[in-house]
C-alpha cells in the first residue's frame, strides 16, 4: 500500500475509484444531515404535507384557502392507487435532476417501499389540492422528483 496521501485523492478526482453508496440521507432546511432512511421520510413527509397554519396566512394564502374550500371534482377524479404511484416512480429516468431539495428517483423509490400508503396519501392529496388549470405548468423544468411524480400521474392517458 502506497504512503503517498495524493494517491487516493488523484483516483476520486479522476473517477478511477467507483463508490457504491446508498443515499438515504438528505439536508434539512436548518443544514444538518438526517441520520436514517425513517428520519429521511419523516423530513420529506414535513416538506410536502406540511402543518396547517391559518393564523400565519397574508392575503395570497387566504385567497388559496378560499380556492381549496371548494374542491373541483367531477366524475374522473378517482384517487390513485399505490400501483399507479409505483409505475410513476419507476417510469422516470434514474439521471433526471432532483431539483433544488436533493430528493433523487431513489430515495423517493425506497419511500415508497417503505411507506407505500403514505406516499399514495401524499400524492391523492396533492390531487384533491391541485390547480384546475394544469396547462399552464411546462414539462420542461427543474422541478423536484416528487412533482415529476405528481405531473405523470396527472397528464397520464
């Protein structure tokens, strides 16, 4: 084995060590790093359900609130199952960029192995608070994993 301490950096900067790690850990808003995958879903469920807060509301929120009250269903909303949610998951690219919460195809994958219920509440509840008028959203931007998601099951045939 070599002493020279530059060896090791040399082959990572060069990418002649390949790493098989496992993410299971993202970045909280105050910096630190989840430790498991459970706290890993905890954070990412706080993120995208997060707490009900009417007394912090200014006027656009109010308005929104106002918007959600009254839901706009017909006939074709039914919920989705947590079979249309797995296809959706693994229908995307593992390369796609998991926009700027870091949350990649895997560590949703493994949220949903997990927590297969879960996620399917999350995404049915995206659906009840969706926007009428999804043709003003582009499919070509840097959105995070969990949208791309949500954007499949929405515009799926």
């Amino acid at each position: 084995m070599s002493t020279n301490p530059w060896n090791m950096v040399y082959k990572l900067a060069t990418g002649k060590i390949k790493s098989c790690s496992t993410f299971s850990t993202i970045r909280r808003p105050d910096g630190t790093v989840t430790t498991d995958m459970e706290e890993t879903i905890n954070v990412m469920m706080e993120h995208f359900i997060p707490a009900e807060e009417a007394g912090t509301d200014n006027d656009y929120h109010k308005s929104i609130r106002v918007q959600n009250a009254t839901q706009v269903t017909n006939e074709d909303d039914k919920p989705f199952t947590t079979a249309e949610i797995r296809e959706a998951i693994h229908a995307l690219n593992k390369n796609k960029s998991p926009g700027e919460n870091g949350i990649t195809r895997e560590i949703l994958e493994r949220a949903y192995h997990l927590l297969p219920k879960a996620t399917t509440a999350m995404y049915n509840r995206c659906l009840r608070t969706a926007c009428d008028n999804i043709t003003k959203y582009r499919p070509i931007s840097l959105i995070n994993i969990a949208a791309k998601v949500l954007e499949k099951l929405l515009i799926k045939e």
